[in-house]
C-alpha cells in the first residue's frame, strides 16, 4: 500500500514539473520577439504600462524591482519612447498603494503629472493589462517590468488582441530575486490556468477613464 501511494505522489510530482515547464516554456516562446531591452531599437507607443510592485521589501529595504521599473519607465518616456504613463497596482488596504508610490517616484524623477494616470486596482497582472485596454481604452502599449513578468504580461495581452511590446528593466541580482524566480513557474503556470480553464477577468473594471497621451 505504501510504496503504491509512494508511486503516486512521483508521478503526480513528475506531472507537476512537466506541466510547469510546458507553460513556461510556451510562454516565453510565444512573447521572445515582443520583448525589448534596448531604448534605441523599442518601437515608440503613445502609453508605458508600469507593473506594480512593493516599494519596499518585507524587511523594509528598498525593493530594487521598484526601483528599476521605475528607472525603465523614465529612461523610455525620457527617450521619446513613450509621451504618457499609468502606474497600475495593489491598493487594497488604506497604507499599501503601489500606484501612489509609483507616482511619487516618477515626479521625482522629473515625469510631469499630466503624463502619469493612476490604476489602483492593479492587483495581479491580469487586472492590470485587460483594464489597459477596457477601462483607459489602450489597444496599443507597451509593458515595463523585469523580463520575467513581461513576458506573463504579453502572454495575456496577446489572449486578449492587445497590441503590445514589452520593455525590460534592469534585472535584480540572483541573490536578491530567488524566491521571486522560484515563484515565477507557477505564475506562469497559473496565468494559463486563469486564461483557459478559470476564465478569469479582472476584479474590478468600471467606468472608462480618458486619458490624454
């Protein structure tokens, strides 16, 4: 009896490991050729699409994923890649706002308010690509993130008919981003799962927002 449930949980592990990486491996796939990491090669796009993240670590160290997503968004809108920027994130609870702090970082950085429109119910990257397109009315954009979650971003958006390109900031040190990379596998897994069982849509759309770009 034991080494028949021995024998079961191996190959539901092997079934596991293999089904991971089919779904990373067609995702990265299928968005290599969106994905961009050069500021003079990047197509230009009216809209830069800022993946939220933490400021701060749990520990409270700076997030360098923050920050680098940051630095990406101002370096493409400084180059004439991008003339308008939505910040899109967690703002769940009254002191945790990604959106908010994304903003703040980028006046900080010399981006002018009326280039920066705020998505706070960005909560997974889902949310934040679908009401892209069906609350500020962009079909065409491009993704700022670490290329990881750029190409999980593009894989939805391209579900969805969405124009887009990906921009890659700066990537965090191994050190610093294993758990992250670990967890990666199974977002990428679960980002097939939302799209072609689950069905998912975002939490919340609402009324469409104008947005000057």
């Amino acid at each position: 009896m034991l080494r028949k449930i021995f024998q079961a949980f191996i190959l539901l592990v092997l079934i596991t490991t293999l089904t991971l990486v089919i779904c990373n491996s067609w995702i990265i796939h299928q968005t290599k050729n969106q994905i961009f990491s050069d500021i003079n090669t990047i197509p230009e796009n009216k809209v830069g699409l800022v993946l939220g993240t933490s400021k701060y670590f749990m520990n409270g160290s700076g997030n360098l994923f923050f920050k680098y997503r940051i630095e990406a968004a101002v370096n493409l809108f400084k180059a004439n890649k991008i003339k308008h920027i939505i910040v899109s994130g967690d703002n769940h609870k009254l002191a945790y706002n990604e959106a908010a702090d994304m903003k703040k970082a980028l006046l900080e950085q010399g981006i002018p308010d009326s280039c920066i429109t705020l998505d706070y119910a960005g909560f997974r990257t889902l949310d934040s690509v679908i009401r892209c397109k069906k609350v500020f009315g962009q079909d065409k954009f491009t993704i700022i993130s670490q290329e990881f979650h750029n190409q999980r971003a593009l894989f939805i958006s391209n579900h969805y008919n969405i124009d887009a390109i990906a921009f890659d900031a700066q990537a965090v040190p191994e050190d610093l981003s294993i758990t992250t990379t670990f967890r990666e596998y199974f977002a990428k897994f679960k980002a097939v799962l939302d799209i072609y069982v689950l069905h998912e849509e975002p939490r919340f759309l609402g009324e469409p927002i104008k947005i000057k770009a």
